[in-house]
C-alpha cells in the first residue's frame, strides 16, 4: 500500500468529475486519483493521476483534505482544468479496461451526488462542501 492523490474538478455546470467502476461485480465510482510514486509530491501525483486517468491536464488549487483510508493517506485536490478531453486516459485503467474490469469518467451533478455509490463514503461531504464554495 502507498499514499495516494486524489483530484477533485468541477466542471462550469456544477457537476464533479468521477470514475465509474464495475470490478468483480460491484458497480461504484471513484474520485480520479491513484499512488503517488518514489520521489514524486502529492501535488504531482494528483496532475498525473488525472492524465493518465481521465485524459485531462489539471493544475492543482490547493489541498483540501488528507485522510487515513485502509492504513493509507489519501491527499485530496481541489483542481482546475488547464486542457483536454475527458475520456479514459492512456494510464493503466485504460490498459486494463475490460467487460470484467470497466472504467467511465462522467460528469455528475451535485444534486445527483448521494444517487452514486463513491467511495469512501467519506468524501460526498467533502465533495459537496467543496463544489458549493467550500
């Protein structure tokens, strides 16, 4: 187990960018993000997590929370878009997408957060006190 980044983006419309999993049956969403690497900031991780994930460049805002998730920090972003178009990025979900395996960024409003199981369960507070101003 490693830390992680995690990047939070809204769009203009008030929805918030996450990733939409089904893996050994469950069916779930994610906040983009993953490990950070030897030698790598938190900050970094989190600009290159959301490449590699969701296609998008990113520049970080600033940290908005830092949690212990699993015996593991999890170090989370508040990101503003710089480029790209939102799709599954070239990174290992890309490489590992499949039937058994699926990954789908998607836009999801606000409203609409507590219809989606993200986990932890932790962050639908975070992510909602985030996107209304927070």
């Amino acid at each position: 187990m490693r830390a992680r980044a995690v990047g939070i983006l809204f769009n203009p419309h008030g929805e918030v960018l996450l990733m939409r999993r089904r893996k050994e049956g469950r069916v779930y969403a994610t906040l983009p993000g993953g490990g950070i690497e030897p030698g790598e900031t938190p900050e970094g991780a989190c600009v290159r997590e959301m490449l590699e994930e969701v296609n998008l460049v990113v520049e970080v805002i600033r940290e908005v929370l830092t949690l212990e998730n699993l015996g593991n920090s999890e170090h989370y972003f508040l990101t503003r878009l710089l480029s790209g178009e939102m799709r599954l990025g070239d990174g290992p979900e890309g490489v590992r997408h499949s039937d058994e395996n699926w990954y789908s960024p998607e836009w999801v409003p606000l409203r609409r957060l507590d219809e989606v199981n993200l986990v932890p369960e932790g962050v639908r507070g975070l992510v909602r006190e985030v996107g209304e101003g927070g």
